[in-house]
C-alpha cells in the first residue's frame, strides 16, 4: 500500500495558491470516492490563475482623443476626455434627451461634462440647474467633478440625491439632469416635470436592465410618454470592463433585456488570461479559504480593500456594490438555490458583472448557479476542484 505522502498531489503554479494540507486530502478523498463510483464526475484540482490586472487604473481625462474629424471645436477643453458619441450626446442642443446605456458606458461621465458645457459654453445660468442622483456617492461624485471643469460656478448648481431633493430648496428650474433615471421614484419624476411641456430641458440617463427592484424602471418608461419627441442616444462604447466580463453580462441579460441587441464594445485593454476566475468550491470553508487567499494575492498586488468587492453570504449584497466601481468583483455563494434561473436573480448578476474594473471572479459549491449555464463557458477560468465531462469531447457551440 502507498504511503499517503506518496499520493499524487495536485500541481500549483503558485505556492500563494497552493491548496492547504486539508483541502488537499479532502480534494483527494472525494477524487477517489467518485472515481469509484462514478467515472463522469470525476474532479481535478487546479490551482488558481495569477490575477490578471491593469498596470495602473487609466486615467479618463487623459486617455481620450477626439474621434470624429471636425468635433475638435465642440466643447473647448471640457469635452476633452469624452469619445465621439459621448461628445455629441453632451454637446446636443436644448429639449428633452434621453442617453439609454448600460453600466460603464460613461453616463455619468458625460452627463458632468454636459451640465458644465451648457453651463460654461451655452450660458445656461448655474443657479437654474438641477442635477439629482440616484445615491449619496453618486451626488458626491458630480459636485467634486463638476468644482474641478469649471470651479466656483459649480456651488450655484443644485446637486441632489433623489431621497434628499424633497428636502433641498428647488432652484428656479431651467436645465433638469437626472442621473439613473429608472431608479428615479415616480413622485419625483412627476414633481420635476409637471407643468413643463413637451419641449422641457431635461437630460436623464440610465438603463432599464440595471433596474434591481421590481416596477423601478416606471419613471424611464414614462419619459417618453411625458417627452414624446425627446432624442433617444445609445453608447456603446464600455470604458470600465474587460470583454470577457461583457460578453458574460450580456449573455446573462439577453434573455430579458429591456433593451434587445444592444450593442457593446470594450475599450478597456485586453489581458491576457483575464477570463472570469471561477472557483469550484468543496465545501463552505473551501469557498472560504479561496476568498481569503485571493484577497491577500491582490493586497499584495497592490490592490486596496475598498477596490475590491466581495459579494455573498460573507460579503456585500449586489444593491450594496450596484453605485461603485471595483478592480475586482468576487460573487460567492453561487449556488441553484441562492441564485436561481429568475429575471431578478439575472438582473442582479448583470449588475454586479458590470462593476468590475479589471477582473471578476464567481465562487459555488455543486455544480453553481444555472445562470452561469448560459455563459459561454470558455469565458471562465475554472479552477478550485473542477469537475471533469468524461462523457466524450464537447461540441463546439455555433454562434
Ligand atoms: N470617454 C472615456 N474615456 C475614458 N474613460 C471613460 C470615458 N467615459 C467614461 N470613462 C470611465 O469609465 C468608467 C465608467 O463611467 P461612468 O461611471 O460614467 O459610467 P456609467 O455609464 O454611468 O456607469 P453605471 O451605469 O454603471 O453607473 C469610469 O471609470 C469613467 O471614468
């Protein structure tokens, strides 16, 4: 009989990965177990993938060009950091404006530079602009954006979360912008548009499948019954997400998008390996030990706490992580049962993916969640005790 010590141990690339002494013998004793009773389900342990990140988070304001020949002119120095659709949707003229786009597209970015270029550019006067938002930080991050492109004139600009406008003394409205229109409450909606035409000015973005709580998108679909001739623009070009992390959102939405063949086009660079990290847990305390492992490769990759976000049972809810923007976005728990085959728990998953900066990483034990069954599975990097299909080679899927 071999000594266990002389049992094959599972190869690791990294020793920061290796598996610990337990999960290796609890790794082996369920690799014998099932090979004895059923060669299908067999599992192989494969250490995690290094992280693959970004040297450095990009600066915005540098990065972009002006792309469409003749744009150059539009917007002198405030529409700078803005790509083509973007800049002209911020320069577009007076009457409503709808930019519908999914997350990352830069909504919020342009929207900024809009207010600021109708502000600084058009003359719109500062104290008759009305900006709400849909959280805190959301409002936060629009004062400090709006203080650094056109200083002391944006204290004359009203900015609101949509929870405190009720409470905030309403400025003589001329120009209405609304950031994540389909989280705006009705009462809201109506107190800022009624009694302002069909030709009011009102810039609102948003996207309806980022909606999380059931009837939220009421006041997006409602814009257009209130501004029948408002221009609609889409962007799709996505500044904040790798394509593997794209492609997986969209294939988990499709089926109930409220916005059907959207289009989407990453902008961030391409790593290499920097597909989705899927770890294929043993157990609770295996799918601990991942989280903890993976959190000290990126400290020590440089990564700070807060640019991590680690949703679960042990973690943040995807509502909690739904206004940042995170390097790394972990989703644990991913089991059939917590993350069933329903249009909230779709909607969800699309939202959390879409917070993800750099890499995005999903966590189960069993087989995981059925929603994961619908992503093209060459996107996941799998590793952890990963079940082997010894059933005959996979078909390859037509597109
Ligand atoms: N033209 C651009 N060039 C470079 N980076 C950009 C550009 N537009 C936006 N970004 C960056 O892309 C990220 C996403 O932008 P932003 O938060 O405005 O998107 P959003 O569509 O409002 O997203 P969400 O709906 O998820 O809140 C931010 O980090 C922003 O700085």
């Amino acid at each position: 009989m071999r000594r266990p010590d002389e049992r094959k141990q599972p190869q690791v690339a990294s020793p920061l990965f290796e598996l610990s002494a337990d999960m290796r013998t609890t790794a082996e004793r369920r690799r014998r177990t099932h090979r004895s009773h059923h060669s299908r389900y067999v599992r192989e342990a494969v250490p995690m993938p290094e992280p693959a990140l970004t040297t450095r988070t990009p600066d915005p304001w540098l990065e972009s060009a002006p792309l469409l020949t003749g744009m150059d002119e539009v917007g002198a120095g405030l529409l700078d950091s803005l790509d083509a659709m973007q800049r002209v949707a911020a320069s577009a003229g007076r009457g409503p404006l709808l930019i519908n786009a999914s997350p990352g597209t830069g909504k919020t970015h342009l929207l900024i530079r809009r207010v600021a270029y109708l502000v600084q550019e058009l003359g719109v006067p500062a104290r008759q602009c009305l900006v709400l938002a849909a959280s805190g930080p959301g409002a936060a991050r629009i004062r400090r954006e709006l203080g650094a492109l056109i200083g002391r004139e944006a204290a004359s600009i009203t900015v609101a979360e949509f929870d405190d406008f009720a409470a905030a003394s309403p400025p003589e409205l001329g120009h209405v912008f609304v950031d994540d229109l389909p989280r705006m409450p009705m009462r809201l909606f109506r107190q800022v548009t009624e009694h302002r035409g069909a030709e009011a000015d009102i810039t609102a973005t948003g996207d309806p499948d980022s909606a999380l709580v059931s009837g939220e998108p009421a006041a997006f679909a409602a814009f257009s019954d209130q501004f029948p001739q408002a221009h609609v623009m889409r962007l799709s070009r996505n500044h904040r997400s790798p394509a593997a992390v794209l492609v997986a959102a969209s294939q988990v939405i499709e089926p109930i998008s409220r916005v059907p063949g959207r289009l989407v086009q990453p902008e961030r660079p391409a790593l290499e390996g920097s597909g989705i990290g899927r770890c294929f847990a043993i157990d609770a305390d295996d799918e601990k030990h991942f989280v903890e492992d993976l959190t000290d490769r990126l400290a020590e990759l440089g990564v700070a706490p807060e640019e991590l976000a680690v949703i679960g049972p042990d973690g943040m809810s995807v509502a909690e992580a739904a206004d940042g923007e995170f390097r790394v976005v972990c989703l644990t728990g991913m089991t059939a049962e917590a993350w069933p085959n329903t249009a909230a728990a779709r909607r969800e998953l699309y939202v959390a993916l879409g917070r993800t900066r750099d890499l995005a990483y999903v966590s189960h034990t069993g087989a995981g969640s059925p929603l994961l069954a619908d992503v093209d599975q060459g996107l996941f990097s799998p590793f952890g005790m990963v079940p082997q299909d010894r059933s005959g080679p996979e078909q390859p899927r037509l597109l």
